[in-house]
C-alpha cells in the first residue's frame, strides 16, 4: 500500500516553519523516485553532457579552500565516476591531470531546471509538497555531486532556510548557530551574493589568528540516504561529502525577512564592488567568486538596491494591510521560487522573484516545546568543541607556519603574501612572494580587505539597512 509519513505535509510544514534549530526528517521521502538519482542513474539521463566540476586538495591546511583557490574541469558524470572509482580509463580524460589521492570533485549548486531542462519531466521525482510546500518539486531545487573529501567552506546563506535531501552516500555536517556569527569571523571576501563566509577553517582552526573560534558551539550531524535536514535561517554551515561519492538535492524556502536581507545584500553588493573595483587589477586579488559572473557597476547597483527597499516597502504595506484585528496572529510571506546564491544563474533579478502568500502563523513559545521529536525528527546537538569533530586538534599556530591560499585575503598592503594557486594545467603552480617580505614584519598598514571586513560586518550592514529604511519611511 501506499507509504504512510509520519508527518502530513501541514505539520511538517509548521515544524520547518517554526524550529529554530537544525534537524533530521526520517522516513519522509520513501516514495520519491529522486532516492534513485544515484550518479549512474544521473549519468545515463544526461546522456554524456558534460558538467562544471571543482576541483581542490584533500590536505587540510589553516584556511579554507574558497571556490577562488580551486580548479575547475568540465565532464561527464561517467568520467568523474571511474575517476572516483580508480578506474584505468582515467589515465586520461579531464581528471587525469588529478590524482583521486589527492584531489576532490565537486559538481555543487547545479540547478536541476537548467541542467535537465530537455526533460522537464525528471522535475516531478522531488515532491517537497510532502514538506507543505505544494507545487515545489525539481525544477525550484538544486543538486550536488562530490567525491570523498568534497566541502563546502564554512558559511551562512543570507536568504531563507534550507531543505537537504541526501541522495547517495553520506555528508558530514557541521552547524552553527547565529548567535555564534561573531565567532566565526565572517567575510564578504571572496564576494558572492548572499553567502557570508568564515574566515575559518572548521576543519583544522587556527585559534591562535581566530582564538574567539573556541567559543563556538558545533551542532554536528552525518546525513545518510533517506534523510532530510531542515537548516534553519542563519546557521552557519560547514559540509564535507564522507563516502566516495556523494549525491544531495537541496531547496531554499525563501522567508518574509528576506526582504530586508535583499536590501542589506544590496548595500554590501554596492560598496564590495566600488571598493574592490577601485584597486589596481594587477595586484591579483581574485576578490569575486566565480558563481559571480562580473563585478557590477555603481549604476547597476544603486538601481539593484532601489529595487530592494521597494520590495520592502511593498512587502511591508501588504503586512499591515493584511493584519487582523486579533494580535495572536498574523501572516508570514514565504515564496515559490529559489533565488539563492548567484541569481543570475537562473536569470532571477529582484522584479522577477514571484512572491507567494502563504499562511504560516508565528508559533508561541509553549508551541515550540511541543516539536514531535523522535524516530522521525531527530534533533542535531550541540558537541563538544575541544577536540575537532574530524579527529584532528585545533590548530594553535604562532603565525610563522602559516599555509596560505588565495582564500586568506588579509594582510600588509607592503608585502606580498605568498599564494599558491592551484593551476587548470595539472598539478603545477604558481609561486609569488615578495623577496622583501619577512614573516616577522609587523603588520603596519591595512588592506582595502582589512577595511572591508569591518565595513561590510553584518552587524554593520545590518545598522546602515535600519537607518536607510527609516529615511525611505520619513
């Protein structure tokens, strides 16, 4: 008979709409023909079209591998599964330039709309409707696709919460709440719409540069088939694939305060680009991260915040007109549609974000005490932070052994740092350093990047958006 979840698709959507901490659905997506989107499934639908993959080291250094240090090749998933299997046929092709010992693929934030949009009907095999969410399915979600080692460097997503359906093999998460934000030395380089990343490798610390990092607290999960993770708005994320091959589908569901994310993205987006775009070309920063296509202009800009405080306005005006007279409920707008990350990739500028009422009261205190967790909601908790979740110890570096990549954007304006670049052309790469440059030197200059990260600090950007939301009300 038909599989009977033990959720309705109401209750499940409260439990998203309401919990505030991250945790596991079980036995929820049985029935999706998506459970068998493993990558040989997924390489024969494909046909041999080719996809982007990224590429990085297994070696765990002191600072994140950002996308701007990475490797890309563009192949087949059947290429990249013999390369991840060790098979032969990779001794030549585009990863044989890459040895599976040292190296990690990852096909991440690929959009099912676009890489399937010759078969629209694959879109049907994700039924988030399970999850209250009715008419959202494969074409409004994303798909990713790693080998062993695969991650994602540690950051927060500035718009919605965020449904993850683990497909094939496992993924290690680890989550921190938003309350930890300062802790984990947030960044805007390298830039991306809507992505806030840490300046720290939760992998391997350096608490001797990011000492405040012990008072984080790790919410730690392992992810396998068949389970969904709900990461709730604003957490913090840190994920590594953990088997040989990974698959995982993703939906964000955009919330009634993203409209004020919008306009603080739209701050930030206005004053990373004049500043960065202000610097000599030549001292090769690559500040933008390749989902970003270009850095924009001052004009495009402007008239991309104009459009988000008006989003906002309208937003809130619908709000007010919309409240009743009882002051226990109200109405929260959520959306349809998922413009995460780099929205042009999916041509979703802000006029054309379609915004869906949908009524979703907001849950008292008592209310949250009653979350059904069990067997099928499973709660992710807070772990111990001495000891790193990966088995190795946190980094207490003096500052004179310190591997840097082209992820670690800080330091003297009159000395150039050493940067290794990981190269398209096989395993070389390229050295710089300034033969004037000595690691005992004291820093005795700021960076634009130094003054960037104060200036785009999200409890700064947060103040500028309050005072330029007052001005448009007066």
């Amino acid at each position: 008979g038909e599989d009977v979840k033990p959720f309705t698709p109401e209750k499940t959507k409260e439990i998203v709409m309401s919990l505030q901490q991250p945790a596991v659905f079980c036995n929820m997506v049985g029935d999706w023909p998506a459970l068998h989107w493993n990558v040989k499934y997924l390489s024969a639908v494909l046909e041999g079209r080719t996809v982007q993959f990224r590429l990085g080291l297994k070696t765990v250094g002191l600072v994140p591998q950002f996308e701007t240090s990475c490797s890309y090749v563009e192949a087949t998933l059947e290429e990249f599964l013999a390369w991840s299997c060790g098979q032969p046929s990779c001794l030549s092709g585009p990863f044989s330039c890459y040895d599976y010992s040292k190296y990690w693929a990852y096909a991440d934030y690929k959009y099912i709309a676009r890489i399937f949009e010759d078969k629209p009907e694959i879109f049907q095999d994700v039924r988030w409707s399970d999850f209250g969410f009715p008419g959202r399915s494969g074409k409004e979600s994303t798909l990713w696709i790693g080998s062993e080692g695969a991650n994602t460097p540690c950051h927060l997503d500035s718009y919605g919460c965020n449904l993850v359906l683990q497909v094939q093999g496992r993924k290690r998460w680890h989550l921190f709440p938003p309350g930890d934000t300062s802790f984990l030395y947030p960044t805007r380089i390298p830039y991306e719409e809507s992505s806030i990343f840490s300046k720290v490798n939760i992998a391997n610390p350096d608490l001797k540069r990011f000492p405040e990092f012990r008072n984080s607290t790790a919410h730690v999960v392992t992810l396998s088939p068949g389970q969904v993770l709900l990461v709730p708005r604003h957490w913090w994320h840190y994920v590594e694939s953990i088997d040989p091959v990974t698959v995982s589908i993703n939906s964000w569901i955009e919330l009634d305060a993203d409209h004020e994310a919008r306009v603080e993205e739209a701050i930030t987006r206005m004053l990373v680009c004049a500043i960065k775009s202000a610097e000599n070309p030549s001292d090769g920063d690559l500040w933008l991260n390749p989902t970003e296509v270009e850095a924009t202009s001052h004009e495009v800009n402007l008239q991309y915040l104009n459009e988000a405080v008006s989003a906002y306005l309208r937003c809130q005006e619908t709000s007010v007109s919309g409240q009743t007279h009882s002051s226990s409920t109200g109405a929260e707008q959520r959306t349809n549609t998922s413009c995460k990350r780099n929205r042009r990739e999916v041509g979703c500028e802000p006029e054309s974000c379609t915004l869906l009422t949908q009524d979703c009261s907001t849950p008292k205190a008592e209310e949250l005490q009653k979350i059904p967790f069990g067997p099928h909601l499973i709660q992710v908790l807070p772990q111990s932070h001495k000891t790193n979740v990966m088995g190795a110890v946190a980094v207490e570096s003096d500052g004179r052994d310190r591997h840097e990549n082209e992820g670690e954007h800080f330091g003297n304006l009159h000395c150039k740092r050493k940067r290794l670049l990981m190269s398209n052309d096989c395993e070389t790469a390229a050295h710089q350093m300034d033969s004037e440059c000595s690691p005992c030197t004291p820093q005795t200059a700021l960076s634009t990047n130094d003054l960037l990260d104060c200036l785009v600090n999200p409890r700064v950007i947060s103040l500028v958006a309050q005072l330029l939301l007052e001005r448009t009300r007066v």
